[in-house]
C-alpha cells in the first residue's frame, strides 16, 4: 500500500508538470543572460552574501538534525549548490535587485522572491566567479573552526578569494539600466517547488528533471496532440492519461521526446515501466485486483 501512494504520488505530480501551464508564460519570452560586464562591480558584496548564506544554512541544517552533528560532506553540498538557481540553497540569488547608487551598484535584498531575469542571472555568474574551485575549502573552513559570520567573510572574500581586496571600478556613465525587480506570482513559485521536489521523490531512481523556464521554452509545449481511437474505456482517469502522453511520446512533436529524456535517462525503460504502474495504480485505486493472465498451451487451448 505505501509503494502504491508513493508511486501515485509520483504520477500526480508529473502530470501537473506536463499539463499546466503557468499564466505569466503562455507567452513566449527570450531567455534572459547574465549581464557579464556588471559582474566586477557587484563581485565583492556577492562574496559577503555568499558567506552569509553559508553560515546560516550550515546553522539551519545542524538545528534540523540535531543533536547529530553536521557532517563535512553535507557543508560540502551545501558550499557547491549555494549558487546553482536550481538548488534550494540558491534561492537568496532570487530575492536580491541590483540597483544603481551614483556610480556603484548596489544588491538591495527583497521580502520575496522575483521573476528569475538578467540581474538574477548575473548574480548567478558573479557568485560560481567567487566560489570557483574553493567549495570544499570553504566547507573544510566551516567544518573544522566553525567561525562566525565576520571571520567567514574575510577568509571568503579576502583570504581564498581576493574578491573583496580593493574597491570595484566606477560604474560607466553610458551603461544601461537593467530591468526592474519583478515578485514572482506564487502560481510559479509553487510550480518551481514542486519540480524540485519531485527529483527526490520516491520511485523515480536517478531522475533528471527541466526547469519550469526549460519546459516552457520547449517546442509547442501544451499541445496536447492527436487522440487515439482505440483507448480503454478508463482513458479519462488520472493514470491512463499519464500513461497515453509516455506512449505518445516517442514519436511525436520535438518537446515530448525532450521531457520523457528529462524524466529519466532512458525513456523506453520509463514507457515500459509507466505503462505496468498505470495498470497497477487503476486495479488499486479501484479496489480491484487483475484478473489472472489466461496462458495458452502448445495445443492452442486457453488454461489458467
């Protein structure tokens, strides 16, 4: 009964991400890059933040398994995703602006979480400049001194780094602005939880998921595509619908072929294997059990 729900747990979930379409995309926008040239001027107060999140997040992970004591691999984790946008610990990256004071930028952290743009991808590139190869030195530095924040910053920003040794350059007086701080509508929010979440999920071993942002950016994502006649009568149910969009995958429009590569690394194990759970789930979400597979002998007579 528990590998049932967690294996329908799993079906919901990757339905939703293959059906719904979040409002504020349904329009198709360009992918907005890092603005590379800015990346000197916010490096220094980059580096602060980054070793202000590394502590925190190192104090927020020791409080949840205490009394254990924090490991140096799960510093490590942290150190190396702290400035992936597609890991939770990367998401201060999202509630910071980039605003312009005189001839200086400045990082003015928000109350919430902004649409993900140039700004927040040039924090992004500024922040894996500061880290480089220094994640496991960091995580050594945390795990064997155990600093507070200050002692962190200048060992990050001073020490390893050097991001922090003498003042940025003056702005250019001929740079453009970039574009305003954008809260995200929490429809997304929560659509950017729930891919995240469903890498760990269980049932789904070695999963490999897009972002919403990849998703939408696909080849006629949403198009539901063309109906087979001859489906069961239960086509409309949850697991059936599931199951016809991994069966019409192979060899349909360019997007779909992306997201089964997506789901898992090798999509006609995931067809085989979706098609056995979408079975499975309809007997037991029914109350039913399968009728016994007839076999036939070598004489061509039906036996049970």
């Amino acid at each position: 009964m528990a590998e049932a729900k967690q294996i329908l747990g799993f079906v919901l979930a990757l339905l939703v991400v293959l059906t719904w379409t979040p409002t504020s995309y349904c329009a198709k926008k360009p992918v907005a890059g890092p603005r590379k040239g800015d990346v000197p001027y916010i490096k220094c107060q980059v580096c602060e933040k980054i070793a202000t999140q590394l502590y925190q997040q190192v104090q927020k992970k020791q409080a949840q398994i205490s009394p254990k004591k924090i490991s140096e691999y799960q510093i490590i984790e942290i150190a190396e995703n702290v400035c992936n946008l597609k890991k939770e610990e990367a998401d201060w990256i999202t509630r910071i602006d980039i605003v312009e004071q005189g001839d200086k930028l400045e990082l003015v952290e928000q109350d919430t979480e902004g649409i993900c743009n140039s700004e927040c991808k040039t924090i992004e590139r500024a922040c894996e400049e500061v880290m480089g190869y220094s994640d496991t030195d960091v995580a050594e530095y945390l795990y064997t001194a155990k600093p507070q924040i200050g002692s962190l910053v200048d060992y990050l920003c001073k020490d390893l780094t050097g991001s922090c040794i003498g003042k940025p350059p003056p702005l250019p007086k001929d740079r453009l602005a970039g574009e305003p701080f954008m809260p995200k509508p929490s429809k997304d929010a929560e659509m950017d939880k729930m891919l995240r979440d469903m890498q760990g999920m269980p049932g789904a071993p070695n999963m490999q998921m897009y972002s919403k942002d990849d998703l939408m950016n696909m080849k006629n994502f949403g198009d539901d595509g063309d109906v087979d006649e001859d489906e069961d009568e239960e086509e409309e149910s949850i697991p059936s619908k599931l199951g016809k969009v991994l069966r019409e995958s192979k060899n349909k429009d360019d997007w779909k072929e992306k997201i089964k590569k997506g789901v898992v690394n090798t999509g006609e194990t995931l067809k085989s294997h979706a098609r056995k759970i979408s079975n499975r789930i309809q007997h037991w979400w029914s109350g039913t059990k399968a009728a016994p597979a007839k076999k036939k002998s070598k004489s061509g007579k039906s036996e049970l």
